[in-house]
C-alpha cells in the first residue's frame, strides 16, 4: 500500500517498485480515512506512509495500524530529516523511515529488508540511537515536543494562523492556541518569529 496525498509521489513509488517487484500488487491511497479502512479490512504485506497528511497525519495512522496489529509493517517515508521524526516513528512501532530525498536504491533496499521481517534503520540513524542509549546526547528543544506539538508546529512555522490550522486540522481554535503557548514554553521563546527561525536553522521544515 502506497499512501500519500501528492498523486505524483505515488505514481513514481510505484513505478520504482514494480521495475523491482514486477509481480506486486500496490494499492495507491491518497487520503488517511481511505488508508485505515483499506488497511483494515485487506490483507497486506507492506505500507509505505507519507507523514505530512492532511487531517490525520502519518503518525496517527501509523499508531492506529499498530493498535490493531504490532506486528503491521509500515516504512514511514517523508520529505523531513530523520532529525525530526525518526525516532518517534520507531517508537511507534514503524518497520522503519526513509526521506524522500534518499536514492531509489535505499527505498528497495529498505522494501526488501522489512519484508524479510527486520526493521530498517540507517547508518546515521543508528549512530544518533546509539549516541541516545549511551546516554551522551541531550534532546534538542524540538525533540521534546509532543507528537500533536509537533504537528502544529509544522503550520506555524509556515506562516498559519491559529484559527486556519484549526480547519485543517479538525480542532477548535483553544486547543491550536493551547499547543501554541506548550510549544513556545517548551522551547523558551515568546513569538512565531523565533519558531520559524530556529526551524530554519535546524532544517525542520
């Protein structure tokens, strides 16, 4: 299952992989509502899950799927640094996480070491996992948030307005504006201006 809400993404995915499983059968989703109840209700090998989703995002759907079935394989595939959401994906339960700047190789590669039932992981990933457990590194300020903050982070630093991230995210105006004030106290700083820089700064978005 290809899910991703851009048809073009979706359409070279399964082009890529079809030159390499040419006997595949690859089911295109293009919405999280369709994605959960597709995944629910047929069986599949393997879910390539685009995070940036519009209402519910890729780590919902990743945390539901797992709910029902630890043992789902999903690669979560997204256009942000592994810096950002690598390692709450694996803590989710995700078979693994590849950016979409990454080289066709790395994604069959990373299809076909999931499908033989191991997790796939990086070599920079497992050298910041390894850094973590050894205890010698200390969380970055975005590393913190929450998931949810994380998630309206993403619109503010874009330039959104508390009430039309709440549209788009299905949630009213106090609960964006609650995150907002967790977000900022958090990372220590008082305006949107300081979040968009130091999302720059470290590439977040």
């Amino acid at each position: 299952m290809l899910v991703d809400d851009f048809p073009v993404v979706v359409h070279g995915l399964k082009r890529l992989l079809l030159e390499e499983f040419p006997d595949a059968e690859i089911s295109e989703i293009s919405d999280a509502g369709t994605a959960l109840k597709v995944a629910k209700e047929t069986e599949w090998d393997l879910m390539i899950l685009d995070i940036q989703m519009e209402r519910k995002d890729g780590l919902e759907i990743l945390r539901e799927i797992i709910s029902w079935d630890k043992d789902k394989k999903v690669l979560m595939l997204s256009m942000f640094s592994e810096d950002i959401y690598a390692i709450r994906s694996m803590k989710l339960g995700a078979s693994g996480y590849i950016t979409k700047r990454c080289a066709p190789e790395k994604l069959i590669n990373a299809v076909k070491q999931i499908l033989s039932g191991k997790k796939y992981i990086s070599e920079s990933l497992a050298e910041k996992l390894a850094t973590r457990i050894k205890g010698t590194a200390s969380l970055s300020l975005h590393e913190q948030l929450s998931d949810g903050e994380m998630r309206v982070l993403s619109h503010l630093v874009k330039g959104k307005e508390v009430g039309e991230i709440a549209k788009t995210l299905s949630l009213s105006v106090s609960t964006i504006s609650t995150y907002r004030h967790r977000i900022l106290k958090k990372m220590h700083m008082k305006t949107n201006s300081e979040l968009i820089g130091y999302s720059i700064k470290h590439e977040l978005f």
